[in-house]
C-alpha cells in the first residue's frame, strides 16, 4: 500500500479550508466559545477538535477514511487488520482480553501484567492462571516467561482459551514469542500479547521479533509511546485467525463514540512516519542508548543493564532502546533517583521503582539530552549516593490467589487498617504506577511480605495507586 498516504489527516485538512458553519458538538466551536484554550492549544489544533460526520468517517463503523487509515496500519504492521483505539492502550488490551475469554474460562498469562488485563478480568469475569515470572535477585526485575513453564501451564490447564505475553516488559525483557506462540497454537488456544512498549520492534530489523511476525493472534500496541503519536492513542492488532467484525463490536462495548481525531489523526501521521522513516530512526535510537549504557556505567555504582542478560530463556531477547538502570550500589532506590533527576537537575524520566529508573528513549531524543542525563546521573552519584545496604531488593512477590478477580471485587467486603489485613483476601488494586503493574490485585491473599513491600514502596516515595483510600492506610478485604 502506498505508506505516504494520510487519510485521515488529509480529510481533516480538507475540512479545514471548506469553513464549515458548525452547529454540532463540540460546543466551544472550533475554539470561539473558549479563548483561554486557542490560547493554550492554538488555533490550529481547536479548530481540528471536531465531531464525526460524513467526510470525516466515524470510528464505530469506519467506512472511508478511518478505514483508509486502518488498512495502512494493518500494512504497516503486517496485521490482518488495525483498529485505532483513541482509550489508550489500557482499551486495546481490554479489547484483546475480552474478545477471547468469558466468565468463568481460563488465560494463562503472567503476574506482572499491566493493571489493565486484571481490569479486563474483572469485567468480564475470566480466571486467570499465572506462569509466575523468574526474578533477577541482583537488579530485583520480573524476567519473561520460560517456554517450559508456558507449556507446564497449558498441559495443566488445557482447557483454557487463550495465553496472554508481555513482550517486552517495562524494563526491556522479551519472552522467546515465537516458541510460545507456536506452542500456543498447537494447544488450540490463541496467543495475545501486551506490546505496549514494542511499537518499534515492527520497524528495525536489529530488535526483538513482533508480535504479528510472531504469529500472534492478538497484539495491542502504544503508539503514542515509542511510536510517536498523540497520549492516549493506540493501535489493536489483529492476525488471520480473528474475527475483525468481532472485535469491532468488542471495542464498541467501551470505547468512547465521540472518538478525538486529534488522536485519530496523530496515529494516521505517526504510522505514516515510522513506515518511512522508522528504520533509520530506530537505528539512531538504538546507537544513543547503546552509548547512554556505556557511559553510565562507568560512572560506577550504577548498572544499565542490556543484551548481556540474554540467557535464552527467561531473558530470551533485550530491547536495547529501553535504558534501564539499576540504582541500588549508589545507595539510593530507584525512586529516589527519579526524584532527584526532577527535582535538582529539571530531568524528567519515565519511572523509578523500588531499585530501578528506566529513561524512555524514542524518535524524539537528541544526543545532548542523552549527555545531559549521563551527566546528571553521574552528580546524583557524587552528591547523594550512600551505602546500599538497607536497600529492599524484592521487587516481585508470588500471589496467592484466593478467588476470581471478578467475584473478589464485586463481593462484601470490609475497611480494615493496612496493618490489620494480613490473612485476608483483597477485593482492590494496590500498585506503583508507573509501571502499573499490580503488588495486590482482587482476590489474592494479603501476607506480611506483601504489606511490608507497600510500607517501604511508600516511605521511599513511590505513587501508590488502585485503593479506595487514597492513602492507603485502609484497604477492602472480603467479609
């Protein structure tokens, strides 16, 4: 198909030189309404914050140029067929999930999953069955999924309808997707994967391999991540073997009918860039953190960890554009030195958890921010490292899990002090976000060990999120 084309943006710009009187929604009407947000956004960018309508196509049941859009993305991709998603990737996921199981049939997937699939479980009422990761006890990381374990679970649980990956995870972990997926087929089950953080893996041969080149059934997609679209605009993958009018109406059960196109015209030009443009880019991308590791290592005391991981297992591959660092021989937790690259050196990066920071680099980055942090990382060492020794290292924790995530959620429950709760069931969320990967998740049991991470993961700063009380000094239990 012809990459250059941009359907979407090339209606919108159409539009814009028709002057349209507008008596639909929105009410600001194209900006009139709200001088104080022209001022902020432009004139430009309000003007082309409208409302479906003929020439512009309509998401729920495109039949011109969003489905224009959809086919080049498809392309783009090597999918079967593109939805743009305008809910975030935490909708493209929801989406996935809940267009292959049903209340009460099983997906083996993971424990360190995005809050998003353990939502889509929640809906949908789906039992989950966990291939608990491996755990780096140096770096304190989950690590992928192990073939064998994979095929332990599906021998165990050959009933269920589907596995779930996370490819690659936050930290640059990849899973060895190929082998799962064709275990997966062969069990008769389908195989989705979590690619939030691998939208370039689809646009440079020298990363790991992509879901749909996997042979993935299923794949949701962040474009607005390393792909360079618009916040909250994503892409759902589809393969052969699934039905896109299925799908569809799966997407339609919770995605907004007032899509933005802002954001649908962000994913049209952002796909049309990185089909261009994306091989050199990425390339550049991966020459930049390649360097960053090397330099930021011999500061000292700091690990930027990369391929030298791979072990053919549980770290099958390594997305070297993710500069992960481990920061605890510094003495300081991740956390911290995410707080202090903000606060003392205006340096915002992506997260920083317990013992790790993960500087987000993508197509927008230019050498001398790269040089900027090295040299930043290399103060915070000076100015503030210290003995590392009272440093909690565990960052992943078996669940016991208890009841479905659905039945724990939706049953009585009561508000018991957090010190209170050990022994009990929990029918909430409780995770550090980013990267929102869930400590409790409903219907697992609460230990000691657990309450203890949250305690720790609190003092040193982390934003803790998912509970009723915001604070988490309470949490709901089953009664």
């Amino acid at each position: 198909m012809d990459q250059t084309r941009a359907p979407i943006y090339e209606a919108l710009e159409h539009f814009r030189k028709m002057r349209v009187v507008p008596f639909d929604v929105p009410g600001h009407k194209r900006g009139r309404g709200n001088p104080e947000l022209v001022r902020l956004l432009g004139e430009n960018c309000v003007g082309l914050d409208v409302n479906s309508m003929k020439p512009l196509d309509n998401l729920c049941h495109p039949i011109s140029v969003i489905r224009e859009a959809e086919e080049l993305a498809a392309d783009a991709f090597g999918a079967s067929h593109a939805f743009l998603m305008v809910g975030g990737t935490t909708s493209a996921v929801q989406s996935m999930v809940l267009s292959v199981v049903k209340h009460g049939e099983k997906i083996i997937l993971p424990r360190n999953v995005h809050r998003s699939v353990m939502g889509a479980l929640v809906l949908c009422g789906a039992v989950p069955v966990y291939v608990n990761p491996e755990c780096d006890e140096r770096l304190g990381i989950p690590l992928g999924m192990r073939l064998s374990e994979v095929e332990r679970a599906i021998r165990q649980n050959p009933d269920a309808k589907a596995v779930l990956v996370n490819n690659p995870t936050y930290y640059g972990i990849c899973s060895d997707l190929r082998s799962i997926v064709d275990l997966v087929h062969r069990s008769g089950m389908l195989c989705l994967v979590d690619e939030a953080h691998g939208t370039h893996f689809y646009f440079h041969d020298g990363l790991p391999v992509s879901a749909m080149a996997a042979g993935a059934d299923l794949a949701a997609v962040s474009m607005h991540k390393s792909g360079g679209s618009l916040t909250q605009s994503s892409l759902l993958l589809t393969g052969p073997s699934v039905s896109p009018g299925y799908v569809r109406q799966i997407i339609n059960l919770t995605q907004t009918t007032s899509a933005s196109y802002l954001l649908l015209s962000s994913l049209d030009i952002a796909r049309r860039n990185l089909a261009l443009r994306g091989q050199r880019e990425f390339g550049r991308v991966m020459e930049m953190a390649e360097y960053a590791r090397s330099e930021i290592n011999a500061i000292g005391g700091y690990c930027a960890f990369g391929r030298e991981l791979i072990n053919g297992g549980s770290i099958y591959d390594f997305d070297v554009t993710k500069l992960s660092v481990n920061t605890l021989d510094v003495g300081l937790a991740g956390i911290e030195v995410y707080d202090l690259l903000r606060d003392e050196y205006d340096i915002q990066i992506e997260f920083g958890d317990l013992g790790n920071i993960l500087a987000y680099l993508s197509i927008g980055d230019r050498p001398r921010e790269v040089e900027r942090l090295v040299g930043a990382l290399s103060e915070v060492r000076r100015r503030f490292g210290k003995p590392g020794a009272e440093l909690m290292k565990q960052e992943y924790i078996d669940p016991e899990v208890a009841v479905s995530p659905q039945e724990a959620f939706y049953a009585p429950k009561r508000r018991l002090p957090l010190e209170e709760t050990v022994g009990y069931v929990c029918s909430e969320f409780v995770m550090c976000y980013p990267p929102g990967i869930p400590i409790l998740a409903p219907g697992e049991r609460i230990t000691r060990e657990i309450i203890a991470y949250i305690r720790y993961a609190k003092e040193k700063g982390c934003s803790m999120t998912g509970p009723e009380d915001a604070d988490i000094a309470f949490l709901n239990v089953l009664a």
